[in-house]
C-alpha cells in the first residue's frame, strides 16, 4: 500500500513534467495543426540554459529559471518564424518534415563540441534537498517546489487563454485562421506568441527535470518529448485542460507499470496505450468529433 | 466475318508485339545490369574500385532497396509512415536468426525476413491504416518504438546487445539483384491499373472512394509490399554488417529513410535512387576532405533538410522519372527548341 501511494506521488511528479511538454505540443497543433516535432528538443534546451544559468552565470534557482523561459520563448519564436512560417500553406508532409530537420538541428548543434558536447552533465544543486516523510510516503522538497511550479504556469495559461484578449485571439485562431484573419486578428503574432508560451513551458519542464533527476545530455528531450506527445494525444490534441490531464495519466502509468508490470517494457506499454486511443478514438479522450468536408 | 477475323487478327499481333517489346525491354535491362555488374567486378578485380567503395555501393542498394518500399508508402499512396525502420528491423532479426540458430541458407533466411516483414505490416496495417495524416504518422511512430522496445527485452533475440558475429554473405550481386527486381516490381505496379487506384488515393482519397476505388485494400497493398521491401533490405543489412543491435533500427534511422525519399523526390522511383545514392556517398567522400564534416555531419543533414523543404519542397525529381524514353524525347525537344531559336534568330536578323 504504500508503496502504491509513493508512486502515485512519484507519478504525479513526473506527470506534471510531461503535461508542461504536452501543453506545449497541444497549443501549436491547435493553432497551426502541426506536430512541433521540435518541441522536445526546445525542452532540452530549456534544460541547457538552465544548467549555463545556474553554472557560469551563478544564478539562483528563480532567476535561471526566468532566463532560460525567456530565452526559449523567443528561440520558438524564431524557429516557427525562420523555417515554419515559408510553409505554412504547405501540404502537411513537408511541414513535419520540416520539424523534424528543426529536431535534429538542435540536437546536433548542442552536441557540437563549441556547445556543450556529447557528455552528460550534471545538474547543479540549485536547492538542497531535503525530504519530508508524511505517514509512509517520502516527498522532497524539490519535488513540492516542481508540482507548485506546474500547478501555477497551468491555471495561469487557463487564464491567459480563456479570460483576456489575447487568450480569445488565440482560440479564435485555432477555430477557423482565416476567418479570424478577416476579423482583424494578426495571425501572426497570435502564432509566435503560441509557440513563445509552448516554448517557455517546455524550458520551465526542463529546469525542472534538471532539479529532479539532474542528468543533462543532448538526446534527454527524445522519450520525455514522444511520451508528453502520447499525453496530448491521450487527453485530444489541441484541449489545453486535456494535455494536462494526458500528462498527469502518463506520469501515473509509466510509474506504475515500471514498479508493477516491468520496467524494461514501460515504454512499449505508454504506446500501446497511443495506439489503442488512435484506434477507438483518435480525438482522444477530451476530443470532439470533426466531420470531413468535401 | 471476314472483318471480324481481321479484327481478331489485328488484336492478335498488337499483343503479341507487346509482349514481344515488354519482354525484348527486361532482356535488354538484364543485359545492360549484367554488363555493368560484369564491368564493376573488371575494376574491383584491377583494383581500381577498393573495398571501402563497394562497400559503399552495398550500403547505397541495402537502403535504396528500403527507401523504395517507403516511397510507395509515403509518395504514391500518400501515407505518411515513421516506422519504416521497425520493419526493417524485424527482416534484419528474423534472417539472422535464421542463418545463425538454424543454418538456414541465406536466400531462405532473406525470405523468412521478407514474409515476417509482411505479415507484421498486414496485421499492423489492418487497423491504423484507416487513419488519416497526423494520427498516421503517430501510430506508425509509436509501433517503430514498441518494435524496438519489445526486441531490447527479448533475451533470445540478445536483448539491447544486440546479435553478433552474423556470417558476412551479403554480396554485391545479391544487393543488385534485389533492388533490380524491387524496382522492376514497383515500376510494373504503379503502371497497372492498381498502381492508378493507389495513386488516386494520394490525389484524393474521399474522390477515389467515390469512383468506387477500394481504398483501404490499396492502402494494404502498398503498405505490405513497401514494408517487405524493407524486411528485405533489413535482411541484407544484417549480412552485410553482420551485427545489429534495436538501437541501428531507432526513429531516427525511419526519419534517415525519409530524408532520402524525399530529396529525391516523393513519387518518383528514380529520385529516390538519386537522393539515396547522394546521401549516403556524399558524407563518405567529404570524410576525407575535412574533419569539420565529418563532426558536423548531421547537422548539415538537418541544415540542408530544412532548406530544401522552405526552397524546394518537392525534391530533385518532384514526381517526375528517368527513363531512357524521357532522355530521348528531352535530347529531341532540345533539339527542336534549339533550331526553333535560331530560326527566330534569323527572322530578328531580317
């Protein structure tokens, strides 16, 4: 029992890493209806800036974190602006293709030894740690100070997307582009500020994987960024409260399959489960059913 | 009745002239990949071709052979697959499970590969092929990884080590051979009225299904055959490196077949030999000239990926093919362009 509820925590945890990532997928599907295969690698990045913040500027946890945000907005911006925005009437294949040239360029360029080479590095202590024991579960601090950062980016964006302007600009957008072009919207800025929020959650997801299991290496945002994409799928892709409800699944059922079922498989399993959703309902599980046109 | 056998006559001799001229055309294609197979083996016999560049050679037509199955898949049904490297994976391990626990001869070994390669893709198919784009290439992405990942936890398939010390058997006849008939076999396809039914289907599927085109059969079809290719090529792949391990078969391998596919050009058979050739020579001949390549190889890969998506999205050949018709009929309208222009060169002058 527990060590049912330690991983239900531990779970939670980790999901809330996966449901920063999977927002961040979600938003840009439901704007531009493109699969950001770059995103995890934005996250990784994220991870770097925090690690070069936190080392050779000698910054606090709070102000690495605000850096390394802000510098990952505006590369997303740059990104979707430079390669993305060519091709945006595109048919759909090049634009993946695209994205996923973008992934390699920055896995590569971190990489590179001028960057920060192939080494793993280690994450410095930002925080010390130190853990509480609540009846038979253990919780650290740090992983306290990760779901606080997690819940409060997410009832902030719910707020930015559904109370103020700029949140009504964006869901006008992702509901028809054109028309909400003709409705005086700039089209384009609503874009770069999607892939900018997308982009600082994926930095604030990596800061924090860096706190948590603090191992940084150019190839880390690969299975974090496939599985937070299960998770958007899994909650419907382009439903922000369905992305976060994805990501907190997927946390639960790769920790709990890793302690329950087997640890080598947990992975096959999390696709399983993309698979077995694709099939009986492809809008996921907050979707709503879309009708083709001819 | 006399106009009737007339008729019947007629009909007689076009089909057999037909056939006489299909037939005449595979002679001349074997004579000529004979002729280069036997010249190729002259130079390496001198020396002139050195070991590393048939190896080379090898590699190209190992890969070609599955860039060729991908490109039914992706440019002429116009389904976006990520998992093309799963299938190869699955060839690779069945053949050399094959030829390593049971002393299978290879050809035998490369068909085990090619079968289980099929079937895969036909209970695979089955279900996910009635998704559409994004959700496609998803669920084609999440089965390449469940494929790696079940392989890495199978201990008698060696697990992550992977398997070692496959016997070496891989011949350069046997590679030419292969993407020969793959070649052969997809030119024949698209040119019968079932590749036109799978070429509908790229165009339009929704119109396709209104002219009565079965679309998830073709679908099928296309995806089985191009998945065997790639068991194929697995196969020789594991003959070839005689060691392979789930990790040479990740996403990243289905994204390298993707790249090749598509700088040749998505739809085109013979852009996909270009850009496959192109690719994989091109790192190998700059490896010499500088280190600076070498390091930063696939980062210039993704570079050139990118630019070539914004610039030319299409690819080299776009949907367009080389054939020895097409050289002639280009030589003759140069031709014919060229004394076009110097006859209105001439009217200007007066």
């Amino acid at each position: 029992m527990s060590t049912l509820l330690q991983q239900i925590v531990n779970g939670i945890c980790l999901g809330s890493v996966y449901a920063l990532i999977a927002i961040g997928y979600t938003m840009v599907y439901g704007i531009i209806k493109l699969i950001n295969f770059a995103h995890c690698d934005i996250y990784m990045v994220g991870a770097f800036l925090g690690y070069f913040a936190a080392t050779v500027l000698g910054l606090g946890f709070i102000p690495s974190l605000i850096f390394s945000m802000v510098s990952c907005a505006v590369l997303g911006m740059l990104i979707e602006r430079i390669a993305y925005k060519p091709l945006r009437n595109s048919p759909n294949v090049t634009l993946l293709i695209t994205t996923m040239g973008m992934e390699l360029i920055l896995q590569n360029f971190v990489k590179a030894d001028f960057v920060a080479g192939p080494n793993t590095r280690n994450f410095p202590e930002v925080i010390p740690l130190i853990s509480y024991k609540i009846g038979a579960i253990t919780i650290s601090n740090l992983q306290i100070i990760a779901l606080a950062i997690t819940i409060i980016l997410c009832v902030a964006l719910q707020y930015l997307v559904n109370k103020t302007r700029t949140g009504r600009a964006m869901r006008a957008t992702s509901y028809d582009r054109d028309a909400a072009a003709l409705m005086g919207i700039n089209i384009n800025r609503v874009i770069s500020l999607t892939f900018a929020l997308g982009s600082a959650l994926a930095a604030t997801a990596g800061v924090l994987v860096g706190m948590l299991y603090p191992r940084l290496e150019p190839a880390m945002g690969v299975m974090p960024g496939l599985k937070s994409f299960v998770a958007a799928v899994l909650g419907g892709i382009g439903i922000i409260p369905g992305a976060m409800f994805g990501g907190l699944a997927m946390g639960l059922i790769e920790t709990l399959s890793k302690v329950y079922i087997s640890s080598g498989l947990s992975d096959a399993i999390a696709f399983s489960i993309l698979i077995i959703i694709l099939i009986v309902k492809p809008t996921g599980l907050f979707g709503k059913k879309n009708n083709v046109k001819v | 009745m006399k106009m009737i056998n007339k008729i019947s006559k007629n009909e007689n001799s076009t089909s057999l002239s037909l056939v006489k001229t299909t037939y005449t055309r595979y002679m001349i294609t074997t004579v000529v990949l004979a002729l280069i197979y036997v010249f190729l083996m002259f130079l390496v016999n001198q020396g002139i071709i050195g070991d590393y560049i048939l190896r080379i050679m090898k590699q190209i037509g190992i890969f070609l052979i599955a860039a060729l199955g991908l490109n039914l898949i992706l440019g002429f049904t116009g389904q976006f697959t990520m998992g093309h490297a799963a299938f190869m994976s699955i060839g690779a391990y069945g053949s050399a499970i094959m030829t390593k626990n049971f002393n299978m001869p290879f050809p035998i070994a490369l068909l085990v590969g090619i079968i289980l390669a099929g079937i895969l893709a036909a209970l695979i198919g089955y279900p996910i092929l009635r998704l559409k784009g994004d959700y496609l290439a998803i669920c084609t992405l999440g089965f390449g990884e469940i494929v790696k990942v079940v392989i890495q936890n199978v201990d008698y398939v060696g697990g992550a080590r992977g398997i070692s010390g496959i016997p070496g058997s891989t011949s350069f006849l046997i590679v030419l051979i292969g993407v020969a008939l793959c070649y052969a076999i997809l030119k024949n396809l698209i040119h019968s009225s079932k590749g036109r039914a799978i070429m509908s289907i790229r165009e339009d599927e929704i119109a396709a299904e209104a002219m009565g085109i079965n679309s998830t059969k073709y679908k099928m079809i296309a995806f089985i055959i191009g998945s065997s290719m790639a068991g194929l090529a697995g196969g020789l792949y594991a003959h070839f490196n005689s060691f392979i391990d789930p990790a040479s078969f990740a996403f990243s391998k289905s994204i390298e077949l993707i790249t090749y596919v598509v700088l040749g050009g998505m739809g085109s058979l013979s852009g996909t030999v270009i850009g496959t050739s192109i690719l994989i020579y091109l790192p190998e001949c700059l490896r010499g000239l500088s280190e600076v390549f070498k390091t930063y190889r696939i980062l210039i890969y993704a570079v050139m990926l990118v630019l070539m998506m914004i610039f030319r999205p299409q690819g080299i050949l776009g949907t367009r093919e080389i054939t020895v018709d097409n050289i002639i009929k280009f030589f003759k309208k140069f031709g014919k362009n060229s004394t076009k222009n110097i006859v209105q060169d001439e009217k200007a002058g007066e």
